[in-house]
C-alpha cells in the first residue's frame, strides 16, 4: 500500500509473523523530491490476523509519526 501524505509518501507492506500465521505491518516514511529518500523505517511489534488489517494498522501508525513531526521532515 502506498499513499501520498503530507510532503511524504508512506509505503505499507505486511509479512507474515512466523510461527504464529498472523502479520506484521511494515512501515516506511519516504521524502520525495527529486528522487525517493527513506527518512523512517517504523518497526511495530503487534500481529494482526489478516495483511489487510497490519497494513490498515501501520498506515494509521505512520500517519501520526509523520504528524509528530519525528524528525523534522524536510520543507519542500
């Protein structure tokens, strides 16, 4: 899943959390501007029973990291 935030771009991914057959959300802040730069890989340690739901999860969580402004994002 990838969606367009503020001046950055959240990139949602799931794998799944073995041996327990549930997922875990995989999250990254990314900062577009002339070419993508990773600024945060968000690691949450919480299992959903489905991918739909750890990606649903990590982008809400990412959406507040980024309004936290953590760290400082860059000013376009």
């Amino acid at each position: 899943m990838e969606e367009h935030y503020k001046s950055t771009t959240i990139l949602i991914t799931a794998k799944p959390a073995v041996p327990q057959l549930k997922w875990k959300p995989i999250c990254q802040i990314v900062f577009i501007k002339g070419g993508r730069e990773v600024i945060k890989d968000l690691k949450l340690d919480l299992d959903y029973l489905t991918a739909e739901q750890a990606e649903r999860a990590g982008l809400v969580f990412s959406k507040k990291w980024v309004d936290a402004g953590k760290p400082n994002l860059p000013k376009l």
